[in-house]
C-alpha cells in the first residue's frame, strides 16, 4: 500500500491507525517482516523496530519463528483479534463520516408552488443551509401539476405541491389540508364576516387564479353551481399578483393562508374562510419518487422540510401519509 494518495476501506483504517498496531497486524497476515515491509511501503528495520517496542509495552512474545515464518503466539492471537475488531469499528466510523462529507457537497432539486415559495420554503431552505452550507439547492417555482410531473420525472427531487395526480409513480410522503378562503382589503364590505361563500364573494369584483391551478379547479367546482357566476373580474396564474390587486382595490382573491402570512400579520389583507365543501380543504403535499430512493441530501433536506411544516402550523394535524 503506497502512503501517497487517497485510501479507502480496511486500508484507510489501518493508516490511520497507531503505526505499531498497523504493522502487527501486517505481520501476522503476510507471515514474516519483509513481507510486511514491502506491502507497507516500509523498511524493514522500521517495521521490526515497532514488533520489538510492542512485545516490549505488553511485556509479552507476539510471535514464534518457525523456519523463515513467523507464527503468532496466543498473545499474538489475542491482540490480532482486537485488532481486527478495531478496524471493523473504524470502518463504520469513517462510513458515517463519509456521509457528512458528503452532505456537503450534495445537491437537492426542488419543485414548489408559488405560495409555498414565498414565506415557508426560504425559511425551510435558509434554516437547512446553516447545517449543511455546501449543499447546493436548485428550486423551481411553478404549477401544482408542473411540480408533480418534475418529481415524477426525476427533474426534481422534493416537491411541494397542492392536489397531486394519483400515481403510482409519485409518493405522498407529507400531506396537510387547508381551509381555501377570500382575500380582500380590511375596508372591503365582506371583511366584517367572519365566513363566506363563493357566491357571496361573487356578487362582488374577484379576480380567479388561473386555469390549471388546483384552487382554480375547486373554484370552478362551486362556482358552475352559482346562476350568473360566469363573469370574472381579473384572472391570473400568479398569487402574489392577486393579493397585491386585492390590497389596491374592493376585489377579492381566494387560496390558502399560506404565502399571504405577511400580509394578514401586518393587517394589509384579511381572510376569511368559505364555507362551500368543496373548498373547505386544498391539500398541500411533499412528493418524492415512487421509482428512486432520495440521495444523502436530498433525503435530509426532505425530513428538515417535513418537520419546519410541522412547525410552521401547529394548529393543524399534520401527518405523514401512510
């Protein structure tokens, strides 16, 4: 074994461990000094030096010469043994210390939708970064179905998203359901109840998340129920855009409470939840591969995500899917 370059396994432990020892050992397996030597990359003086002081330190023979051989005594035996359970122990301790090297130096995918983006993940992904700096977090912001196709596809490795397509290709490995409700300004009329329905909002300027959006598809469910609810104010595909509309003017959006944290907090906006069933609850869900097991990083990233949900909404029953 040369001493320049990387090693691995048996041999890193046995480098890394006290010269005496590592030369013992290679001694009873090669079954004589220059054997040793030559596979240690050491003189043989060097080696025999190091047999001596360690017969000397126990105060006992390690080994017996049989002819040009070497044999080891039952002392010798004894040691060898421990030895090698040594090394054995050392080799899952460098397996585990390769793994954290290896987080750092790890890269994670992420699929998520807007409002996921805007408040949660960024504390999700700065919290995570203070453990492991050197992972190398690419996100993607885009639709509820866009985020579930990337993971499925193996273009993302985490993604959060809302109402995911059963698949057997797709695991829900988080889901927490969420009351959708109507966004508006403090002074809109509605803000004084406490509850509404959609028809309620409707009878007023809304402005729709765009089709292909999963609130968009429980919206629609109510909203071809409600006689002349056809008409629509403003529609688009961005959150943000429409709670920055609902602060300016008397118009009311609709989602979950998540992303629009801030501004309920600072009293710009308020919610308030419908009570049309099928708008009680809009699913949000973390999704990994059905079809591949999640690397080191992304597996870490995963669970640190999972419990910051948690977290981040006490209030609810979180739970993992079963």
């Amino acid at each position: 074994m040369s001493q320049r370059g990387t090693v691995t396994g048996p041999e890193r432990a046995r480098n890394l461990y006290a010269p005496a020892m590592r030369y013992f050992a290679m001694v009873a397996e090669c079954g004589s000094i220059r054997a040793a030597s030559r596979a240690l990359n050491v003189a043989s003086s060097a080696v025999n030096r190091q047999i001596l002081w360690l017969e000397d330190a126990l105060g006992l023979q390690l080994f017996e010469r049989v002819g040009r051989r070497l044999r080891l005594s039952q002392a010798g035996e004894v040691l060898l043994a421990h030895v090698r359970r040594t090394y054995s122990d050392f080799d899952g301790t460098m397996a585990e210390l390769d793994a954290l090297k290896g987080l750092r130096r790890g890269t994670v995918n992420v699929a998520t939708v807007e409002s996921v983006s805007e408040l949660l993940l960024p504390s999700v992904v700065g919290s995570f970064r203070k453990s492991f700096p050197g992972i190398y977090l690419k996100v993607v912001v885009t639709s509820s179905l866009e985020a579930a196709r990337l993971v499925e596809a193996g273009e993302a490795d985490v993604g959060f998203t809302f109402d995911p397509p059963e698949t057997s290709a797709l695991t829900v490995a988080f889901h927490q359901d969420l009351v959708i409700g109507a966004l508006m300004a403090p002074n809109h009329p509605l803000s004084v109840r406490d509850t509404l329905t959609l028809a309620d909002c409707l009878k007023y300027p809304v402005v729709l998340p765009a089709e292909g959006l999963s609130l968009r598809t429980r919206i629609d469910a109510v909203r071809r129920t409600i006689p002349g609810a056809s008409k629509t104010y403003v529609e688009s595909n961005s959150l943000k855009f429409m709670r920055a509309l609902a602060r300016q003017e008397h118009v009311i959006g609709f989602q979950t409470r998540i992303g629009m944290e801030q501004d309920i907090a600072d009293g710009r906006l308020v919610f308030r939840p419908l009570t049309d069933h099928p708008l009680q609850n809009d699913r949000l869900c973390v999704v990994t591969s059905s079809l591949r097991a999640l690397a080191l990083a992304p597996g870490m990233f995963f669970n640190h995500a999972v419990a910051a949900l948690k977290d981040h909404l006490p209030s609810l029953d979180a739970e993992k899917a079963s």
